[in-house]
C-alpha cells in the first residue's frame, strides 16, 4: 500500500468511525502506539491538500486556546471569540491594576506591587501533566512549586486536646504513623494475622513497621512494652541539635487517644493523590505566562474580546455566530450542559511587606491545611528571602466559598485574618500591604470554579463527546481531569483530532 493509499484509506475511516477508530486502525497497521491510550497526533497543514478551512472558537479559556494553537498549526484559520478583555478564562493571574466587578457589582483593583500577584485560578502543575509540554514547546519558564512542606501547619478546630493548635505536617505524621506501627506490630506479634500471614510475613511486615513508624524492638515477656513509639527527633525538637555537646531535645509525643481524636491524620493521603504529588511546578511569573504565550503563538490578531457570543447555528455550510440573540442549541445538548453541577470555590491574595512565615515560622513554601473555613493557605514558592511576598490566604470551597461569597472584599479579608491569626498568631494581622478577593460563583462569564458530574459514564456525558452538526464541545468538564489546565488541554486534542479527521475526510472525498 503506497503512503497516499495509506494516508486516503485512513481518512476514509476516520469519516466513518471518528478519530477513535482510525486511531485503533493505525495501530493495527502498525503506525500508532498502544490503541487504549493513543498518543495525540497534531494535524498538518498537508492534510488538507492546501484547502483552507475556517474554524470559530467561542471562548479563549485553555481548551479554546490548544484548540486554537493546534488547528492554527495544521493551516486553519482561526478565530476566537472572547467575552473577556484577556485570555486564558479560569486561568487568571491578578496583579497590580488588575480591576474587576463581579456579578453582584462589587468592583475590586488590585494594589499589588511590582511583581506581586495571585493566581486566582489554577496555581500548580504537576509533573506528568501535558501542560508541561505546553509550557516548554511555547517558551514558558517553570520552577518549583511546594505542594508539601513538612513545616507547614495542621490546624484542626474542635473540642479535642490538640484542637486549636497548629501542629506542624512533620510532628503529626511522626506520632501518627508512630502509634499505627506500635498498634500493628503488636496484633502482628500477638497472632491477631496469624490467618491471613506467614512466619516470614509477619517477620517482614514488623521489620518495616519498626523502620517506618521509628517504634521500639520487642521486649520479651512483656507485650505493652514491646514495639514501644517514644518518639524521635523525626517530630520535631523543643532544642534543637546543635555544637559540641548539644544533640538537641526531641519533642514528646502526644497521648495516642489524643492524637487519633484530633484527625490530623486524615490529610496525609493528599500528598498521595496522583494530580497533589511532589513534584510540582509553576509558570515564572504568574500562571497567566501561559494564556499569553498561547495569543502570541496564535497571533492577537486571531482574538476578538469583549465578545458576549450568546447564539450559534448550524447552517447547510457551518456554522453562524452572533452576538446577542439566544441560542438554538438542540434540546439533548442543552439538557446534558444541565446535568453538570457548579462547584463553588474562593481566594483571597494578601501581600505582606514583611515574609513572617519565613522569618517566623521558618516555612519556605508548601500548604497549611485547616477544616476551619479557610480551607488551605499556601505560602508563595518563590521570592524567598525577598521584602515582600504575597500568600493565599484562603483557598476554600463549598459551603466555606459560599460564607465569604456574600461578604465584601474588606470584611473577607477581616475575616481572613481573623482566622488565620488562630494558626499563625497575631503576626497574621500585621504589615499587610494589599488584598484581593475572587469568588468563582459570582465572577462573571465563569459562575463557578469547576463543574462536577453526577456520573461521566451517563448518556448525557456522552453526548457532549459527540459534535452537535458542525459545532464540539472541549473543556477540562469534558475530561477526566476536571478542574486542571490538563484536563482543558486533553479535551481540546480529543477535539481537534475528531474535528481534523472530518475535514482531511471531507478534503480527501
């Protein structure tokens, strides 16, 4: 089979059985990897044997934005339809200037100083994330961003001994960890899973509990001393190791009952989350580096802002767009768009004139995490040593989003302070230079943060992943990534793959 027969045999599947198809297609035939997880394969320009094709992309959020960069590449000519004065959607990074008026008529301006910013929408990428590739292939620098520190705090509100006090991430771990190895390793060595291990597993099993819960050997004849935790400078010391004779002063343990009635534990499996894992990182200068590397590539040309599309039609030739008569969507797409749920989510950026979390605290980095309304803080990732520095004081979702929703800027950032005064003492009160507060529910051409599903496997799901005539759909809600730029990203070449593989089809006919 010649490579034209080949490359027209292809089309052909791809008109009749989507991108889905073809790709399985070429794999059998030998020219694409693994068909469960095909790699993306940009269109080219060749493709489409020289006839130009216009594309119109309403909405120049991430998905709209590799939407238009990959057809852009492959000889389309593209158009984006922004409502917004900017692009990258969610993606949004507030700086000093940075003016904007909520649902509610609320206007805010930020005062940031140079250099300073929050990223009120997406903050951190993780490494295996194709918005890495991105970054790189568009020229945006990265560094690190701290997802954990073992400084940083658990704050637990409650009733029990340790509620209302901040304990640091590498002290809650050691204790807790310490006393699950003492309780396992003795109902290990007691035959408690005699049924379910052998000799040489449960041998095995002790040998790891010692090392990882740092607990003490077995005392023979008495089993409430053996595998005893004690504690170890792994939490933490009340004197720190020092010159000459001092080897410092490990802190104590708190008592098991206490530490288990306190639930710190109950956030250590964040880190093991596939998207929360080290290592991640950040855009230098603001995440929206990434939003404006994508307009330069396309061409500012390409992007009309401050267009409120409100209508789209399927015609015999396209598809037409206006500006300010209702849609005609079909009624199965509007009611699949019903089924999605928005999820409320807020921030708030404080800027200090002084870095106290470092100079203090001795926290360079990472996430303080609460179940009080705050939610989590991070402290900035870069910067360090700096004058200033500007933290998220309040990552929040949910019903806590919706308490400081209906506040004023001013009294969200009382509020702001006033808790996390609880954690970090009065310092949190002083030497604040500038705030800004963004709540998704109400920020406009957003009305949520992210959307949830009641299921992903339903047929409403599904026939979003379907194009409605000439129109498809693209967004991190269309993915299993919801909520990252990732996800935005994957949904956007699932797109332009099917999208592509039509018009080459078409070409091709």
């Amino acid at each position: 089979m010649t490579d034209a027969t080949r490359r027209n045999f292809l089309r052909y599947v791809g008109m009749v059985g989507g991108a889905g198809v073809m790709y399985q297609t070429m794999a059998a035939m030998g020219l694409a990897p693994d068909p469960a997880a095909p790699a993306f394969a940009a269109p080219r320009a060749d493709d489409l044997q020289g006839k130009g094709k216009s594309v119109v992309i309403l909405g120049g959020g991430i998905a709209g934005l590799t939407t238009a960069y990959e057809l852009g590449k492959a000889g389309y000519k593209v158009t984006i339809l922004e409502a917004r004065m900017r692009p990258g959607g969610r993606n949004w990074t507030v700086r000093g200037g940075t003016e904007e008026t909520d649902l509610r008529g609320i206007t805010q301006r930020a005062t940031f100083s140079k250099d300073q910013y929050m990223n009120a929408g997406p903050g951190r990428i993780p490494q295996h994330h194709i918005t890495l590739d991105y970054c790189k292939e568009l020229g945006v620098a990265i560094e690190p961003f701290t997802n954990q520190n073992a400084d940083g705090y658990l704050f637990r509100g409650g009733s029990s001994k340790l509620s209302n006090t901040p304990i640091r991430h590498r002290a809650a771990k050691a204790d807790v960890y310490g006393y699950v190895s003492e309780l396992l390793a003795k109902a290990t060595d007691q035959g408690a899973l005699d049924s379910y291990m052998s000799a040489a597993d449960k041998e095995n099993l002790i040998s790891f509990l010692k090392s990882f819960g740092a607990i003490g050997n077995k005392v023979p004849g008495d089993a409430a001393a053996s595998f005893k935790y004690t504690g170890t400078g792994r939490k933490g010391y009340s004197v720190a190791p020092g010159a000459g004779l001092e080897a410092g002063t490990p802190l104590a343990p708190d008592a098991l009952s206490d530490v288990f009635a306190s639930g710190v534990g109950n956030y250590f499996s964040f880190e093991f989350g596939w998207d929360q894992a080290m290592m991640m990182f950040q855009p230098v200068g603001g995440m929206d580096r990434i939003p404006y590397a994508f307009e330069s590539a396309i061409g500012k040309d390409k992007f009309v802002y401050g267009a409120q599309v409100l209508s789209m039609n399927n015609t015999a030739a396209g598809v037409s767009v206006e500006y300010t008569n209702p849609g005609n969507l079909p009624a199965d797409v509007i009611d699949a768009l019903k089924f999605a749920s928005p999820s409320d989510a807020g921030k708030i950026g404080i800027e200090y004139s002084r870095r106290w979390w470092e100079e203090d605290h001795r926290i360079y980095g990472g996430i303080t995490n609460t179940n009080i309304d705050l939610g989590n803080m991070w402290y900035p990732s870069t910067g360090f040593h700096g004058q200033r520095g500007t933290m998220v004081g309040y990552y929040n979702t949910g019903a806590s989003a919706r308490v400081y929703k209906e506040l004023s800027p001013e009294k969200r950032l009382g509020r702001a302070l006033d808790q996390g005064a609880r954690i970090h003492g009065d310092v949190y009160r002083k030497d604040v230079a500038a705030s800004f507060s963004v709540d998704w529910g109400s920020t406009a051409f957003s009305e949520g943060a992210w959307v949830g599903w009641p299921s992903q496997t339903d047929a409403k799901y599904a026939r979003l992943l379907e194009p409605s005539g000439n129109i498809y759909f693209a967004g991190d809600h269309l993915s299993h990534a919801i909520a990252w730029q990732h996800g935005a990203m994957t949904s956007a070449r699932a797109a332009v793959t099917a999208l592509h593989t039509r018009a080459a089809a078409m070409v091709a006919g």
